[in-house]
C-alpha cells in the first residue's frame, strides 16, 4: 500500500536477493487499487503467494463494512477473479492465492465455511493447485483448546478440502499463540504463520522459534535451521529494536542457565553422567546448548541461591579445580555468604578470587616462607620456614611423609582427617592442587585447607599452612594467642 513497500519488493526481486527455496508472499486488502499495486510489485517474481483477507467477524460486517455476509463474500469473488485476470498476464511467475477469513476465531464458523469454499471454487482450486486457506485468531479470544475444535471443524465441513492448505496464524493476546498453533496442527491444520519471536501485531504472533524447537525437542525436524540461535537473536534485535527478553524460550540468554543449587546439582550430575553418543538426557535442560549453537560455560552461575552443585561446576569447568564433596559444601556456605552481601551474581573469575581468599592466600598469623626437605631413615624431616608478626622463624619436623613432619614442625594441637592430590591443567602448565582436611583443639568441627603449586610437595605443605590458619582465625581470642606464643619458643 506504500511507496516503501512497494520499493522494498522491487529491490529484492531486481537485486536477486530472494532464495531459491523461498517464495515471496504479499498481503492486500479486498480493495482493486491495492490488488493493482501488489501485482505490479511482483513483476519478474519467479513464485509469488498473493495473499488477501476480508474479515468475517459479525462486528466487521455491521460497523466496518457496513454490508451483509452475501456482500462481503462478492467483494471478495471480484478481488479473487481480479487476482486471476492479472496474474494470467506474467505467466513468468508461478502464482498461489492465499485467503483469510479475518477475525476468523470470533466468526460464525458456516459463514468463514462458506466464503472459503467460494473462493477456492473462484480460484479454481485443485489438489495441484492449492488454495492456501488462513484461518486466524486475528485476536486471541479463547483457550487454545477452543481455537483448534474450531479448525477441526472446518478440516471436516468445508467441500474442497482436498484442494486446500489449512494454514493457521495465531495472535498472543491470551499467551497463547504457540500452544493455539500446536493444537491446531493436531487438528488438522497443514501450515503455521507466525514471527521470528513473536514480534507481531500487539501482543504479536506465534513464536516460530519456540514453535519449532518445541517439535525439535520431541525429535521432530522443523525444517528450520536454528542451529546459530544466538546470531539470529542478535540480528532480529538489531533490526527491529526489540530485545529478546532472556527468559523468552530457548533464545533467552538465561534459558539454559540454573541459579538454583538443586537445578545446578541435577544438571552437574547430568553432564557428568553423559558420553558424546548417548541420547540427551540431562536434568532441566529440553534440548542440547550446542544445538542451538550455545556452549556450557553459562548453564551454571551462581548466586545467593546457588549450592555447592553450581559452585563446583563453576569451579571444574571454567578453572580446572575438581574439589572434594566436603569442600564443596564448606566452600559453597561461604560463596551464599558472600552472595547475600553483595546482591547479584557472582562470576565465574569472583569465584575463583574468593576461593583464593578462602584457601590459598591466607598469610595471617602464619606465611608459608620456604622448606627444605631431607630424609630421616624411613621417615621424612623438614625444616620449615615461615613468618610469624614479622619475626622469620625455621621450624623442624619428622614424620612418616612431608605432611606428618611439617605439621610436627608446627607443633600444633591438629588432627589429619583426610588429604587428597589432584592435577589442574595437564601438561608442562599442569599444576598439582592438595585438599586437606583437619581439626584443632579448642575448635568446633572440621576444616579444609586447599594448597596449589606446580610442585606437589610444595602444594601438600601450603595446603598444611591454609588449613592451619583457618583453624587458627576460628579459635578464641586467647587460645590463638596462647599456640602462637608456643610456636614463637620453638
């Protein structure tokens, strides 16, 4: 209806610009003047839909149109057969008619019935050469339920139903154009209409996204490739100005990611448990990240809700640091702590700067300074270097290994629990990382100390000093002060 348009058409058919697997498709009043213009746009097209609607909707006929159901149907017939006549003139082009009953949920159904057949017959419709027939919910007014016994019915009544393409376009004004679509699909209905999105008409359209992946995620093919989501989101925004909400299904950026400590723990136990030729199956996730062109780095962030699940996915995949169940969980108490004083999320490189202020970059009271290791008969010795309030003190010990004869040069009241060793990275960067958890007289429960160095002794003996000065922070006032006096007179 608008020079724009009408240029827009003509610089995609002039410049070759539509694929060879696509058909042009334009949409007109029941009105001669804009028929004209929409055939003349088409010149050269080499498959074109016209595409035109008159509304069948009471209210229409009594306010807008002002004419009766005999009257509205002839107004369409003279658009139809004008359609025809101008469509006979470039034969070049392969021509298909599209036509909607507009308003089509709120019409009565033998009126939208009948008007549909006398088109097709108009048309010439055959099952070589299909009417394309758009039953809309123009305004979503009822249950997707209702909508598709309403294409139901007419899959069943109208007379040349074998000559026709039961297409269905559906509005959002209720939320549920997508639902509205599927179920008219399992009624009977052959084609969907509907927007990258939604971003449609008020409300907008069914989503053609959430449509397809929906069929994807019950192993049915679209048709439509999406496997580069993220590039199409980014270009539909740029385009048209709309953001895509990041909840909005599968596009969202958000959609695949869990806050939610059990949702983290069910995904982590899920991508641990799969191999790259078993079926997706993973908890809270309908269809694989990588299908759409999205990785794993963000289906896991953490949070004041997140457990020690998320943080220690967090932890693996994005530094390598497999951690402990226990430390797990005593780490994750102080990742909610700190999560519920600072709001927000936490990412993955805070994670990693609070695990460091946690375990490794403890330097108070005790900072690890060097060791020298020798060998004692079956047994092991050090002599341990270490500041103390600014004093540098050497320490000696033996024991049945470095960590035994480190914590015998400390001459603490601890007690080992357990002590594990895992690799970080592989190669020449790999790095050794020590967990070990222990217990102080005079203070409540268990504590972990996480040591890492390229060498593993060293990881072991700075693991042993971690511990020691979180055990340490945890005691009263006076019982630290006491040990420290101790360890200062050896």
């Amino acid at each position: 209806a608008s020079q724009t348009d009408f240029d827009f058409v003509r610089a995609l058919i002039e410049g070759g610009r539509i694929p060879e697997d696509v058909t042009i498709s334009v949409l007109s009043q029941c009105r001669e003047h804009l028929i004209r213009r929409t055939m003349e746009s088409l010149a050269g097209a080499k498959r074109a839909i016209v595409h035109i609607y008159a509304s069948t909707a009471p209210a229409f006929l009594t306010t807008v149109f002002k004419k009766t159901k005999e009257e509205v149907i002839e107004m369409t017939l003279e658009s139809v057969r004008l359609i025809k006549e101008l469509a006979a003139r470039q034969p070049e082009t392969q021509w298909a008619l599209e036509f909607s009953p507009e308003n089509f949920s709120g019409s009565e159904l033998a009126f939208a019935r009948d008007i549909c057949d006398a088109v097709a017959e108009t048309w010439g419709a055959s099952p070589d050469n299909k009417l394309i027939v758009n039953l809309p919910a123009t305004v979503e007014l009822a249950t997707p339920n209702v909508f598709a016994d309403q294409i139901e019915w007419m899959c069943r009544e109208l007379r040349h139903r074998g000559s026709m393409i039961i297409s269905v376009h559906t509005h959002n004004d209720r939320g549920s154009a997508v639902a509205a679509a599927e179920l008219a699909v399992l009624a009977g209905a052959d084609r969907i209409e509907g927007c990258l999105f939604g971003n449609g008409e008020r409300t907008g359209n069914a989503d053609l996204v959430t449509m397809a992946l929906n069929l994807f995620s019950q192993g049915i093919d679209p048709g439509l490739d999406f496997s580069q989501l993220d590039r199409v989101a980014r270009t539909a925004e740029g385009l048209t100005g709309l953001p895509v909400h990041p909840r909005h299904p599968y596009a969202g950026d958000l959609v695949f990611t869990a806050f939610s400590g059990s949702h983290q723990d069910a995904i982590k136990k899920g991508m641990a448990a799969r191999t790259p030729e078993d079926p997706w199956n993973v908890p809270y996730l309908p269809v694989d990240p990588e299908d759409l062109g999205r990785g794993y780095d963000s289906i896991v962030r953490v949070n004041s809700q997140s457990g020690k699940g998320g943080v220690s996915y967090i932890m693996e995949t994005a530094h390598g640091l497999v951690m402990p169940r226990r430390l797990q969980v005593e780490f994750s108490g102080a990742v909610q702590r700190h999560a519920d004083s600072k709001g927000g999320e936490i990412s993955p490189a805070e994670l990693w700067d609070l695990f460091g202020q946690e375990y490794l970059k403890l330097k108070k009271p005790i900072l690890y300074a060097g060791h020298h290791l020798v060998e004692r008969g079956k047994g092991q010795g050090v002599t341990l270097t270490v500041r103390l309030d600014k004093q540098t003190l050497g320490l000696s010990g033996k024991g049945n290994g470095p960590i035994a004869a480190v914590v015998n040069a400390l001459g603490l009241p601890v007690e080992l629990h357990s002590y594990e060793e895992r690799s970080i990275g592989r190669g020449a960067d790999a790095k050794a990382a020590a967990f070990i958890e222990m217990s102080m007289e005079g203070v409540k429960g268990i504590t972990f100390g996480v040591g890492i160095h390229e060498n593993i002794i060293t990881a072991s003996i700075l693991s042993v000093i971690s511990v020691v000065n979180r055990l340490l922070s945890q005691a009263p006032r006076e019982v630290r002060a006491e040990m420290l006096e101790k360890l200062k007179e050896e």
